[in-house]
C-alpha cells in the first residue's frame, strides 16, 4: 500500500470520528487494521486519534510490524505477552480520560468485559460498528488494480478447470484442482471454502465439495475465489455434463438475463436492493422467482462478504468505486440449481466486470 493512501484513509476515518464526536478508535478487526495501517499480523490493534496513530501487538510481530508500518507515520507498540483485550486497555487508562469507540460487532463479549475492566472505569468506551467498513466500499485505484488481479487470476483457473470436467471426477478432486492452480499463480488461498456441487446438490447454494463423481447429465455449480495480495475475488458458473434438456437450458437462459438485468441498474447512486429488483423481476418473469432463495450479491474487497448487501430493503446508494458480486440463482429440489457470479466494478461512467470467463451455457 503507497503512504498516501494509507493517509488518505486515516485521514477519512478521523474525519469519521470528528463527526461522531470520539477523540479516539480502537480498531481491532484485522482487515481493518490492515486497511488502515498495512499490518498484516493477525494480532494487535490500531489506536487512532486525531493526530497520532499506534499499532499495538505482541512481540511475536515485532520485526513484522516495524517492517510493515516502515515510513508510515504510525508508532508500533509491543505489549508483553500474546496481545489481551486487558493489556491494551489498562495501556489506554493510563492515557486517556473519556470516551474511546471500539468496534463493537468485532469484539467477543470475553473481551469487551475484560475491556471494561483494565481500564478500570477511566475510560468510556462506546461501540462503533462498521466506521471502517463503510470507507472500505469505496474502492481507491490501487485497490481496484489488485482486484482485477484476483478477478483475473479467478478468471482463468476456473476456465481451465472447466475445460477438464467430465463424468467420474469426484467432486473434491475438482476443488484441488481449483486451489492447486490458484497456488501456483501466487494466491495465498481461496477466499472462501470452494464450492463444486453436482446434480441434485447443486441444488444447496453453499454445499461443500463431496467424494461424489460428476455425473453424466448433471449440472454442475462451481463456485470459487482466489486471495491474491489481500483481495478477494468471488465467481461462479454452472455447466451441464450431456446435452442439456430444453427446460435447464431455460432456466439457464432465465439466470444469465436476471444476471445483466442486476448488471445494467449498477451505479453509484443506485440503492443497494435496486440490482436485487431487477434481477428477481427477470425470474418472476420465467416463474422462477420462489426458485431464487438467496440476495443478489455483495460488497468485495479485503473480505469476501463485505458491505453493502444487494437485498431487498437495501436503501444506502451503492457508491462510487464499489466493487460487488452479482450472482443469482435458481435452485430446484432433486434437480440442482444453476447460478452465474461475476465481480463487478461500479463506476459512473457504468458497470465494469472484473471477472471474465465465459458466461453462455456450456454443455461438455
Ligand atoms: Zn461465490
Ligand atoms: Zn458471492
């Protein structure tokens, strides 16, 4: 991460703070102190106030941290021993009088109890949920570009894959296959447990791979994510093994319209639920709309499910550099179900698709 993006993003973040009238921010949510500061351990916290910013963890990321956060203008603070909700907060009484937010929806109730007392009634401490996660939508260029990286990178392993099914694969031998080749193109793992479901499991929109092989004359749903630099990428495609009856190829057809309807209404003005509209009136349409049991797609980025959610009742405007999913569905009990995923750029020049492999019905 450049200096000046990381300073950009603190500086929007006190902005943040200013408004909400907290003279300090306790972030501990990894990717966000990622984020914020480009430390990657998986322990620690950053303190941000208004004119200085300390990441505290434990001496197991000492050299780590001074690595990370080398020309940043953060100090790095090692707490003894393996970093305790207690430890920083006793190491906050000491510093402050008043009120410090803490991200509420992140903390174990374990912790925010022991929070409470190492500050021993010095401090307020006031929940804050979702202040860096509500920056984190909007994508800065450089995170754009290693998106497209990962989208890329998702792209052709699964087109590569796809080129190797046939009947008799198991369907956990298709997932190592996926997770090998997304290795060897320098991804530190998968964003989320592949996903290859054949036949009537298909029909489960988050059913783990089995030992079952791929049969002849099934659907298959494939879904997959690479972690390439920190940033995730999300993308699914459903193939038939055999020629496919008319009926799957309609619902085919149906899935693939819900999907560039959600495409076309992407803006950054749009409202979060206004993709989902589309995409459900598409398969009202075909009378498929019961079929269609899961929102349309999500915010991605550092985490695989990030905000905002594209579902009903999602009023809060996409935003301007979002990065989301669309992905709808249809899932019928003992057949299977067919979903088509892609990653989406919103910008407002127009919707900008990040993943790229083919997108028509495949029948092998
Ligand atoms: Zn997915
Ligand atoms: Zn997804």
């Amino acid at each position: 991460m450049s200096l000046n993006e990381h300073k950009q993003r603190l500086k929007r973040l006190r902005e943040a703070m200013a408004k909400a009238r907290t003279s300090a921010f306790w972030v501990s949510h990894a990717p966000n102190v990622f984020y914020l500061s480009g430390f990657t351990g998986d322990s620690g916290g950053l303190l941000v106030e208004p004119s200085r910013a300390t990441l505290l963890t434990d001496s197991r990321f000492t050299t780590q941290a001074h690595e990370e956060l080398a020309g940043a203008r953060i100090g790095v603070k090692i707490v003894k021993g393996p970093l305790a909700a207690a430890a920083t907060a006793e190491l906050l009484g000491r510093r402050f009088r008043g009120s410090v937010a803490f991200e509420s929806a992140r903390v174990t109730v374990a912790d925010s109890a022991r929070l409470r007392k190492g500050a021993s009634g010095r401090i307020r401490w006031r929940g804050a949920e979702g202040w860096v996660e509500a920056l984190r939508r909007v994508k800065d260029a450089e995170e754009i570009a290693e998106m497209r990286q990962a989208a890329r990178l998702a792209s052709e392993v699964l087109t590569e894959v796809i080129a190797l099914l046939k009947p008799g694969l198991r369907e956990c031998d298709v997932t190592a296959e996926i997770e090998f080749r997304m290795r060897r193109r320098g991804a530190t793992g998968p964003s989320f447990e592949t996903i290859v479901a054949s036949g009537p499991r298909g029909a489960l929109p988050h059913a783990r791979a089995t030992t079952k092989p791929l049969g002849r004359n099934e659907l298959v749903v494939i879904d997959m994510g690479a972690i390439l630099r920190h940033y995730c990428s999300d993308l699914t495609r459903t193939v038939f093994l055999g020629r496919a009856p008319a009926r799957i190829r309609r619902w085919y057809r149906a899935v693939k319209e819900a999907h560039e309807a959600a495409c076309q209404v992407l803006r950054p003005d749009a409202r979060a639920e206004e993709p989902d509209l589309a995409a459900r009136e598409v398969l009202r349409g075909y009378g498929l709309e019961a079929a269609f049991i899961h929102s349309t797609g999500h915010g991605l980025g550092l985490e695989v499910h990030e905000e905002p959610r594209l579902g009903r009742g999602q009023k809060s405007p996409l935003g301007p550099s979002s990065v989301v999913t669309i992905e709808p569905g249809v899932y019928l009990e003992g057949l299977g179900g067919i979903r088509v995923e892609d990653d989406v750029l919103v910008l407002p020049s127009g919707p900008q698709l990040l993943t790229d492999a083919p997108r028509e019905f495949l029948e092998l």
